[in-house]
C-alpha cells in the first residue's frame, strides 16, 4: 500500500494505505509534512515486516496495479 494524504481533525497528514494511522502536521509546514509522511512510511514497514509471505505477494501486486 502506499503512503496517502488524509486529514484529521481538519489538519493535513499522511498515512499509510486506507487504514494506518493519519499522522497529521501544520498546513504550510513542508518540514512537518516530511516529518508526518515519514512516520507513515515507518508504520508501512512495519505491517510488512509483520505480513505472511503471501501477503507480501499479494501487497506488491496492488502497488503495481496503482501505479
């Protein structure tokens, strides 16, 4: 899944794919927004750390379709 915009709490922010967490920053602040979309990227390794070895086929089939 890759890192998406979302919004929480009328704040911008990123998050990984449709259910992760949507880490939110200062509307403007290019810096927070590094900041927000790498802790997205970090939670996106995570899960596939976490993921069964069909899983992580299945994951990198999705990436490719949206691409």
């Amino acid at each position: 899944m890759p890192v998406v915009k979302c919004q929480r709490d009328g704040k911008p922010g990123w998050k990984w794919g449709d259910a992760g967490h949507c880490y939110t920053y200062t509307e403007g602040d290019t810096e927070g927004s590094d900041e927000a979309k790498a802790k997205a990227h970090k939670q996106g390794a995570a899960a596939r750390a976490n993921m069964s070895p069909r899983e992580k086929i299945a994951e990198g089939l999705r990436e490719r379709r949206q691409s």
